[in-house]
C-alpha cells in the first residue's frame, strides 16, 4: 500500500508516559507530509511529462517509420519513372527509326519513280526528235524532188514552146500539137 501526505497528516500515534512529545510530533509530521506532497506532485508531474515526451517520440517513431516508408515508395516509384521512361524513349526512338526507314524507302521508291519516268521521257524525247528529223527529212526529198520536178516541167514547157514556135514558123499543119525531140 502507498501513503500519501494525507495518511501522513491523520497519522496517529499512542501515547505512552514519557514518550514523545506530541506537538514536537506534529510538526515534524506536518515538515514531511509537506516535503512528500510535494514529491508526489513532482512525480506526479515529471510522470505526466515523461507521458507526453514519450508520446511526442512515439509520434515522431511514427513520423519517422512514415518518412521511411514514404522515401521508400518514392525511390521506389522514381526507379519505376526511370525504367518506364527508358522504356518508353527506346520505344518513341524505334517507332521514329521505323518511321525514317519508312520516310528514307519512300524517298528511295519516288527517286527510282523519278528516274524511271525521266529515262522514259528522254526515250520519247529522242523517239519524237527522230521522228521530227525524219520526217523533216522526208519533206525536205519530197520538196527537192518536187522543186526537180518542177525545174524538168519548167524545162520541158519551154521546150515545148520553142517547139511549137519553131513549127509554126517552118509552116506546120498544126500549130497547137507539141513536138517532141
């Protein structure tokens, strides 16, 4: 059992012939009821205060083991933000490979395209120069041959005139018939 300054204060002792001065008594009972009052409000009050500050730790263990946990979770959350975004610029980086390669295989087709259309273009341009040449040459023999034919047609029409003078100056029948030589 625990005294408290209270079982101090009401304490009471027998009286015995020469025993102890009652009053002598009281007041040293009244000293130490005083100084263990105050103890136990000490203790009492350093028993709260240990309370609170182990309160305060277990609250700062908890916020601690949060901290733990949240840092964690974050590395562990910013290795995964890594990974995935390693992952996704490999990614991006061969879809724009593909792509390019999709970009440079067209650009390659077009280029033969190209080249194929101006070879053919170059096939018709000398297929319609030859054709021009010929048939410019062909206009030019026919032109010659006409212009000879012309110049024989000319030559034989004067012919024929110098003929027909001549007959009809040397009194022949009839005057509108060519003579030929």
């Amino acid at each position: 059992m625990r005294i408290t300054p209270l079982d101090i204060q009401q304490k009471q002792y027998k009286r015995a012939f020469r025993g102890l001065d009652p009053q002598d008594v009281a007041q040293f009972l009244e000293i130490v009821r005083a100084e263990f009052e105050d103890l136990v409000k000490e203790n009492n009050s350093l028993k709260d205060e240990l309370r609170r500050r182990q309160a305060d730790i277990d609250d700062y263990r908890e916020r601690e083991k949060t901290l733990k946990d949240t840092m964690m979770t974050a590395q562990k959350i910013s290795e995964d933000i890594k990974v995935n975004a390693k992952k996704d610029a490999e990614l991006v980086f061969s879809e724009a490979q593909l792509q390019a390669d999709k970009i440079i295989q067209g650009a390659h087709a077009r280029l033969v395209s190209v080249v194929e259309e101006i070879n053919e273009l170059k096939r018709q341009r000398s297929s319609y120069e030859s054709g021009l040449k010929s048939l410019l040459e062909s206009h030019r023999k026919l032109l010659e041959v006409t212009v000879e034919a012309s110049a024989d047609q000319a030559k034989r029409d004067e012919r024929v005139q110098f003929l027909t003078k001549k007959k009809k100056a040397a009194g022949g029948d009839k005057p509108d018939e060519p003579v030929y030589e």
